[in-house]
C-alpha cells in the first residue's frame, strides 16, 4: 500500500470561515497560537461545518478491492478508481494472518492466485473483454485510486477506521493517510484523533 497526499487546503481558510461565522476576522493572528486555539475550540464543541472548507486529496495505491469496497461506504468524499474493465489489476493483497499461516509463495500464489489470473487471462486471450473476464477475479486484486475528502468527512473516517475494531486493511490505510497530513493540520484540526483506536 501506497499513500500520498497530493493537495490539501491551507488552514487559513478554516479561520477565515470560522472568523466569519463570528464576525472577528481583525481579531486573526495569521494562524499564529490564537488561530490553532480557535481551530482546536471549534473542534471540541463540535461545531464542525467550518471544517468543510478543508479538502485533501489523497493518492491510494495498491489496496485491495475489499478496502476499496469499504472505504467508498465513506459518501461524503469524491473518488476516481482503476478502472478494472479498462485495466488488468497488476498484484493481490495477502492478508497478514494468512501470510502468517500459509506459505504465500508455494501455495496461495501457485495454487489459488496464479490460477485464477491464468484463467482471466486466458479469458481475455481467447477474445473475453475485461469488463466480463474480470468477473472471476478475487477481491484481493490491487486496484488505485484518487480520494478528496473534506477535514469534517475525514475526522469521521478517522473515528471509524482507526478503531481497534476495523478491519486490518482500512485501519492501515486510515492510519497511512493520517501521518500524511501536514503537522500543524493534525495538531489543530485532528488533535484529538488516536491512532490506537482506543
């Protein structure tokens, strides 16, 4: 798994919003500590709506289509995807607990995954399009995707996947993208976000 992110919003424009609900933009230190302070308030007593205008965009490669399928149940987001009808899928996810257990080399790969991607692309050499071939793929396979969210829609995907209780692969994902964020960002926007899931 690959994560990068690729844009974000300065927080200038959080205070901007945040000031302008109040009526107190002269009261601005130019996100000095009185700023990070009002960043920090306005994300304790939950008013978060000022924190819609903060997007980030996010580089995800090499997930599997499970986490993909997951992470996509997130709606306030925008996200383009790997096609798989376009494109053939290049790698497959073995989960840890697996890999842990079974020879992935001698006999995940050999006996189930190598298989499978014989016969899909034995599919498509005997003239399949991969729009139907890619039917018989597992939802191991890799796939790419670009992903903006807002800082409010993200927080939410924060509580929900950095849970002790997510599934392995999207808590990695939501724990990668989290280390991504600037620093100031996750001091002030995400300074109560806990990577331990607790």
């Amino acid at each position: 798994m690959k994560v990068d992110l690729i844009h974000y919003t300065p927080l200038e424009i959080a205070v901007e919003a945040i000031r302008t609900c109040h009526d107190t933009l002269d009261k601005s230190d130019n996100l000095g500590e009185k700023d990070k302070e009002l960043i920090r308030k306005i994300v304790s007593m939950g008013h978060l709506s000022t924190l819609e205008h903060l997007t980030y965009t996010f580089r995800i490669q090499g997930i599997s289509r499970v986490c993909s399928h997951q992470l996509v149940r997130h709606r306030i987001a925008s996200y383009s995807q790997q096609s798989h009808r376009y494109t053939s899928p290049k790698d497959f996810v073995i989960p840890p607990k697996i890999a842990s257990r079974v020879n992935v080399d001698d006999y995940t790969r050999e006996n189930l995954y190598h298989y499978v991607w014989d016969f899909y692309e034995a599919l498509i050499d005997a003239g399949i399009p991969r729009e139907d071939a890619r039917y018989f793929l597992p939802q191991a396979v890799t796939t790419s995707l670009i992903m903006t969210i807002n800082a409010r829609s993200l927080r939410n995907f924060f509580q929900l996947r950095l849970d002790k209780k997510a599934q392995w692969e999207i808590r990695l994902l939501a724990e990668n993208m989290y280390l991504k964020l600037p620093l100031d960002h996750r001091l002030t926007v995400f300074y109560d976000i806990d990577l331990q899931g607790e």
